[in-house]
C-alpha cells in the first residue's frame, strides 16, 4: 500500500505545552499527532530497517514504508524489517526507539529549541500490558525523550468510549476487537471495561493474511515471487470475505456449481506473449531450398575433385612404377638393375612388383570398379600357407617351432572365429529381411486382420511388463517407502526372487538338529549362493527380449495404426500433474485464481485450529467473556450483547457480522437479545477516542509523571489503570 | 548521500533535537542487540505471576482456553473437508485426486503446509 508520503509538519511549535500528543502505537501501524484532532498527523507502518549505505559503508536507519525504488542504495541483505513488538508486547526497545524518532520527528519536533519533547503524551497498549514493558516504557518517554508526563490505556477502549458517544453502542456492552497478532474480547459495564472478563485469542490479520500469502505460494510456485506480502494484503482487502456458514459454502465450491464460478475471483499477472512467428512464406521456402541445393552441390563439386585428383596420383605412381619395371627388364647387366633400384628406393623386384599391384588395385577402386573377388582369392590362397606349422604335428618340431606354432594356431583359431561371426551376423540379417518382407506381404493382403494382431499382441506384452514391474516394485516399494517398518521379517509381500533366497538359506542354515552349526565347513556349502537368483541380473536378461518385442509391435503399431497411442504415454497423461510439460505458455498460466481462499482465510479467526493455534475463535470469545463474569446476572449480561462492538483492522472483512451473530446466537440462551454493531471507522477510531480523550479537563488527573514513576514503583505501576469515563 | 535520498527524508538523521540522549550513544556502534532484548516468553517468565492473587487479571489469565468444538479437520491443500490423512507425510486431504497432488509435492512444500498448520517437526 504505497501510500502518498505525508510531509513533516511544519506547527509543532504552535501547540502550547499542554497539549497533549496522542499516539496509537498498533502492532500494524503508528499513528502520532495532537490531542483534539480529529485525525493523527501522521501515519507509517510500525517497522524499522538498518540497511547499510552502499557508498558510506555507514548503517542508517529507515522507518515506516517507502518507496522500493530508493532502497538501491543500500544494502538490503543482511537487514530484514524488525517490529518493536512480539506478539502483542513492545519488548524491542530499541526500534521503538527509532519508531518514535521518526514519528516526533515527522510531527516537528526538530523545529523546537526545547531539547525534549515537551508535551504530555498518551500512549496506547494491550489490555494488562505486562509491567516490564510498561515500565521500559515510561522510562523511555522520560529519560530519553524527557516527556513531562504520560499515561497509556487500551486502544479498544477508547473505540469503545469514542463510538460510545456517538451513540452507536451503550455504555454496557462487549468490544471485539481485530488486532494485528491478537484479538479481544473485553466487556464494559458503565462505561468502564472490565479486564477480568476479557479474554484474548492469538489470531489477528497477520494470521489472514499470510495464511493468504501461505496458501498462494504453494498453489502457484511458479508465482511466488509476484505473491509478497503487500500484494497479499491488498487481495486480502479486496477479495476476502467471511462465509455465512463455513460448510455449506465449502460444499458450493466441492460441487463447482455455477456460483461458484462466479465467486471466483482471478488475478492477472503482467505477461507478455511470445512473438508470434509467422510460418515462412513461399519465398523464404524456394530461397531456404535453393540455399541449400547450392550447398550441396559445392560440397558435390569438392569431392569429386578431391576424388579425381587422387586418381591422377595413382596414376603417375603406377606409371613411374611401370617405367622402372621395364627398365629392369630391359637392364641386362645386373650392376645397372642394382643402380636402377638403388636410385628407386625399392630393394627387390618383388617389391615393386607388389607394390605395383597394390597401386594398380586402389587405383581400380577409385575408379569404382570391383576388386573384391580378386582379394579373397587371395587370402585364400594365403590362409593355408600363412600357418604351415600348424598342420605338422608337435613331435617334429624345434621349441621355436612349437612357439611359432601355438601363435599361428592362436591367429588362425581368431580369425576362423570372426569369419563365422560375420556369417551368422549375414544370416540373422538375411532372416530378418525375410521376415518382414513377409510381414509386409501379410499386411498388405489384410490390413485389418494384422493391426487387430498387432494389438492383440502389443496388450499382452504390456501387460506382462506391468505386471513384473508391479512385482519389482511391491517387494521394493514397500522396502523403501517405509524405511521403519520395512524388513522381511514383517509379512512383507516379497516377490518371488526374495522368497526363494530366504527359502534356501533357512533351509541350509536349519541345524537338523544337530545343535552345532555346521554351515561352511564343507565348500559345497557355499554353492548355495549360486543358487540363489541376485536381483540385478535377473532383471536385465529376461526382461530384454520380451521389451525388444514390445518396441518392435510399438513401432509397427504407430506406423500403421492412426488410433493407437502408447500406452505409457496415456498413463503418464492421467496419473503425474508435474512436471509440467515444457509447453508454450498461454495468458493462463499467469492468473492467480482466488476461489475457497477467499473465505478460507478469514476463517481463521473463527477456527484458529486452522493455523495450529487452538483456541476459541471470535464468536466463542464472546460467550468464554461473560461466563469469566458470574458475578453479573442474567439481565445485565442481556443488555451487554445487545451492544456487541466490532473495531480493529482485521474486522473490515465483509460478512463479519452475520457469522458473528450465528456464532454467538448459538451460545446465548433461546431468544435472548443479540445485536452487533461496528465502529464509525474500526482503523482510526482508537486515535479519535483517544484523541478526544486527551482533549478533556479531566486529563491531567490520570497521568503521572517522571517522579510518580520513581516514588511509587514498579507495583503501583502494574495496577495503575486509567478512568475511561471522563467526560460522560 | 545521494540527491533523492536526502529529498525524500528516507534515512533517520543520527541527532535529534528533541532527545536528551541520541540512539548513537545510547547504543554503540557494533553490539549487536538482539539477544539483549528479552522476548515475550521470558518478559513473561520474569513477570511472576504465580506470586501474584490468581483472581486478578494478568497477561496469561486472560488467554482464551481451547475451543468447546473438536477442531474440523480441513485439507491442506484445496480446503475442503479431509476425512483422510497421508501416512507419509501426515498431510490431510479431501478425494483420490489431491492424493495424487500430495503425493507428488516436493519435500520442500510438504514441509510449509504443515508449518501452517503448526504441524511442522523441525529437526534440530
């Protein structure tokens, strides 16, 4: 609630010291200003931060709510927003400090040359304020800020008096009051309250709103950063409302009826939508292919010219290789064949006759034409001379040779292995071919009859994977879900792999009877083990073949069949809500719907057990007050509800009264008078009560000053109560 | 201090004309004061107020007692009546549906709604 900042008053030194100041010093707001006026000066949130300055490194100190964009400045992190108060209690002296500082201030007080703030001040508290915080107090007005005088009373008092003269409630009744952090219930008799009777419930419009923000938060994480606290109070402000009946308006929303679509309120968060890409046109298509096209070709164009110019070496080496062969033919004497191949780098002829046949060979397969054939022959015809010790048998051969021997056998065992290998592999694959070539045949002759076997087929598989993994996973879900109660000694559904391992170790390990446990002693004992079935190896091995099928139908299935959805993903579709799906995002995913919370919230003050604190909720308050006054009797009780008072903050929420007076109906006796007004204004009217308060003659008789203080002590000062009937 | 800042009186000036003693001397620089300040529980704790007569009004005897109606238990996460709670996570829910919801919240989020409820074991 950025509200507009109120300037620093510019009169404080027109007010005569005897004019009191009037401070309402609520767990939400602080509101400060002259006695006799109709409204405080000056208003701010009742907190304080000491953020550190970035550019001085000094730690300040900032009161009340302003605006976010100037906390650049500082270095929020280690700061956070402190209250003076705990619960309902000021007990952090020290920020009250501050609080009071900057309400003075903003007053005008650093106009005067006073020194101190010379003015007697009336202060509000909690009813039965603890002494030691009121002392703290006292002590701070005093000393620090050198009041002449003070006198603190309760806030809903003064509501109470205040509307109490304006005739909207008698001088006997009971005030409700909203707080902050608490709520009260404090009958009045004559005008004056009784603190015997009221009652007070841990439950305020904090508990409202951040059971709002709460509830937010987690319906909408992905939002959390948008949902803050003051944004929570402003929906709370706005939307929230008290059900008349909290079951029954629960069951309209169980139903999702049209009305409550209409209760719905929804919240729209800034979003800005994704640039809408337009689908390219024909042009961008014709100029994407072209591009591509020419693409293609240079890379075409590369390698056929990479191929050619390899083509063109080959040939010059065949052709060197050529010329040097003939010249050794031609060379009669056998220095000038020496020197020739000396020159040539080749050591024999044999070399460079094989070397020529290999060149001629690739040269050939760059060109494109097949040269298989003629390599098998080849390595045919070598196998059998490539080992020839291996057919001789071992007594003939040298300790070399049987060296030599075993190698040759190893290559040639290796080698005949991978030859097989790659046989079966062409037979597999022949075999497969086959197959769907025939499937594809049969498909072709009655579609209908393949699909329904398809599907026949693909159910069964699945259900079958279904079924172990449920197995899998019962022996171990229940093991690792209930990590207390799992073990196997607790009638667990075990799959059968478990069952079998404990069968056979029981069984081995049972004594016979013996008395002495012999498990061990012999080897053979421990081939139990392999037995036994380890959890890891069975599931790969069976599971494989029968999921390779179930793939295979898949795909065949979604090939060919237009209604066919994989099971898994329809599963998945029904059974998980998150993660959601990367999708693109619509206006949608940025509303902040508002539907049971809107009176799920306020509920709070009636059923605090919601947020945890069990206590009687407002209606109850009322009932629980007038049965801690059994000295009143029954009439006067009467004509105190008929002058039931809503004040306070929190009681702004719509449809307060009506549940009040259900609620309080319910406890009264049969016929009884009920009757429940609110304050002229529930925010403002404590200040305005105890503005007028101040205001009046009487004043003076019910403060006291530094000296009271110190002569009287502390005992003095828990009883010390004011008179609130000072200008009847 | 920048331009808008001191326009726009954010920060307390460090002396006040009105105090007789300024916060900067009453509490140095560097202390930090939080654990000087005693909370509510033990403001009350030293309060005593068994030594005082138990008829008179007190901060504690005027706390309202439990309620005379067995709290309704409510889902946690939609709000409506909850006949039933998870065992694992001891979270409370209304229908088959939110179970689902439930059982699918991260840890993280089981945690905060039970801290609404007060329901939270915090493990120290």
């Amino acid at each position: 609630m950025a509200e507009a900042r109120i300037a620093r008053q510019t009169d404080y030194d027109l007010f005569s010291p005897t004019t009191p100041i009037v401070i309402d010093n609520g767990g939400s707001t602080f509101r400060i200003g002259w006695a006799g006026e109709s409204d405080p000066r000056i208003m701010f949130r009742n907190v304080a931060l000491r953020p550190r300055h970035r550019s001085t490194g000094e730690t300040v100190t900032v009161v009340g709510e302003h605006d976010p964009a100037l906390f650049k400045y500082f270095d929020c992190t280690r700061s956070s927003w402190r209250s003076p108060f705990d619960n309902n209690v000021v007990y952090q002296f020290e920020i009250m400090e501050y609080v009071l500082d900057y309400g003075f201030d903003q007053l005008g007080a650093s106009s005067s040359m006073a020194g101190k703030v010379d003015h007697p001040i009336l202060m509000t508290e909690c009813i039965l304020n603890p002494v030691s915080s009121r002392a703290k107090m006292a002590e701070l007005l005093f000393e620090t800020y050198g009041a002449p005088s003070v006198a603190f009373g309760v806030d809903a008092a003064f509501s109470y008096k205040y509307n109490q003269n304006l005739g909207i409630c008698a001088e006997d009744g009971i005030a409700l009051s909203v707080g902050y952090m608490t709520s009260h219930s404090i009958p009045f008799l004559k005008g004056e309250p009784l603190p015997e009777g009221s009652c007070r419930t841990n439950v305020g419009g904090y508990h409202v709103t951040n059971y709002l923000k709460e509830l937010l938060s987690l319906k909408y994480p992905y939002h959390a950063s948008s949902i803050t606290w003051e944004k929570s109070e402003e929906l709370k402000r706005e939307h929230c409302y008290v059900a008349p009946d909290y079951a029954s308006e629960l069951q309209i929303f169980k139903k999702g009826t049209k009305e409550s679509e209409e209760k719905k309120r929804v919240w729209q968060l800034p979003w800005i939508p994704p640039p809408q890409e337009e689908p390219p046109s024909e042009e961008e298509l014709a100029r994407k292919a072209a591009i591509r096209e020419k693409q293609g070709q240079r890379l075409r164009e590369m390698a056929a010219a990479k191929r050619s110019q390899k083509i063109t070496d080959l040939e010059n080496e065949l052709h060197v290789l050529e010329t040097l062969l003939s010249q050794l033919e031609q060379a009669e004497q056998p220095e000038v064949a020496s020197s020739i191949l000396a020159r040539s780098g080749y050591l024999s002829r044999q070399e460079i006759e094989s070397a020529h046949f290999r060149v001629s060979q690739s040269l050939r397969k760059a060109r494109g034409e097949p040269t298989g054939t003629v390599e098998d022959n080849a390595d045919n015809v070598t196998s059998a001379d490539k080992y020839p010790l291996v057919s001789i048998p071992d007594e003939m051969l040298t300790p070399d040779q049987l060296k030599e021997k075993k190698r040759q056998l190893f290559l040639k065992t290796t080698s005949e292995g991978r030859l097989r290998a790659k046989q079966k592999r062409s037979e597999e694959e022949m075999m497969r071919e086959r197959q769907n070539q025939l499937e594809e045949e049969r498909r072709l002759e009655n579609p209908e009859l393949y699909l329904e076997e398809l599907r026949a087929k693909y159910k069964e598989l699945s259900e079958k994977m279904d079924q172990r993994k449920r197995l899998k996973t019962n022996g171990n879900g229940n093991g690792n879900g209930n990590n207390v109660s799992g073990g196997t000694g607790r009638g667990e559904r075990l799959n059968a792999a478990q069952r079998e391992r404990m069968r056979l170790l029981t069984t081995a390990l049972y004594d016979k009877g013996k008395g002495e446990d012999t498990f061990g002693l012999k080897d053979e004992d421990w081939q139990l083990y392999k037995l036994m079935s380890k959890d890891t190896d069975d599931d790969d091995d069976v599971v494989d073949p029968d999921e390779a099928e179930l793939e295979r139908v898949a795909t065949k299935l979604q090939e060919f069949d237009p209604s066919f959805v994989e099971r898994t993903e329809a599963r998945l579709m029904q059974s998980a809500q998150e993660p959601p799906r990367p999708r693109t995002l619509t206006a949608e995913d940025y509303q902040v719907v508002l539907g049971v919370e809107r009176f799920r919230c306020p509920e709070v003050l009636f059923q605090p057990g919601m947020v945890g604190e069990y206590q009687v909720g407002l209606d109850e308050m009322v009932s629980h007050s007038l049965r801690r006054l059994p000295n009143l009797d029954s009439s006067v009780k009467d004509h105190m509800c008929q002058s039931i008072f809503l004040t306070g903050g929190g009681s702004l929420l719509p449809g307060l009264e009506q549940r009040l007076e259900t609620g309080i109906r319910a406890t009264r006796p049969y016929l009884s008078p009920l009757k429940i007004v609110r304050a002229v204004d529930s925010v403002m009217d404590a200040w305005r009560g105890a503005s007028v308060y101040a205001a009046s003659e009487m004043f003076s008789t019910q403060i006291f000053s530094l000296q009271d203080y110190n002569e009287k002590g502390e005992d003095w000062l828990r009883r010390y109560n004011i008179v609130y009937s000072l200008y009847d | 201090m920048e331009a808008d800042v001191v326009r726009s009186d954010l920060v307390l000036p460090p002396v006040m004309p009105f105090k007789r003693v300024q916060t900067g001397d009453k509490y140095p620089k560097g202390q930090s004061r939080a654990r000087y300040w005693k909370h509510l529980k033990q403001l009350l704790q030293a309060e005593n107020f068994i030594s005082l007569p138990p008829d008179e009004p007190n901060y504690l005897n005027i706390e309202s007692p439990p309620s005379m109606y067995p709290p309704k238990k409510y889902c946690d996460i939609t709000g409506f009546e909850a006949p039933y709670v998870d065992p694992r996570t001891k979270l409370r829910y209304a229908d088959p549906e939110v179970f689902r919801r439930v059982r699918n919240l991260p840890i993280e989020h089981v945690q905060r709604y039970l801290a609404l409820r007060n329901a939270a074991v915090i493990l120290r």
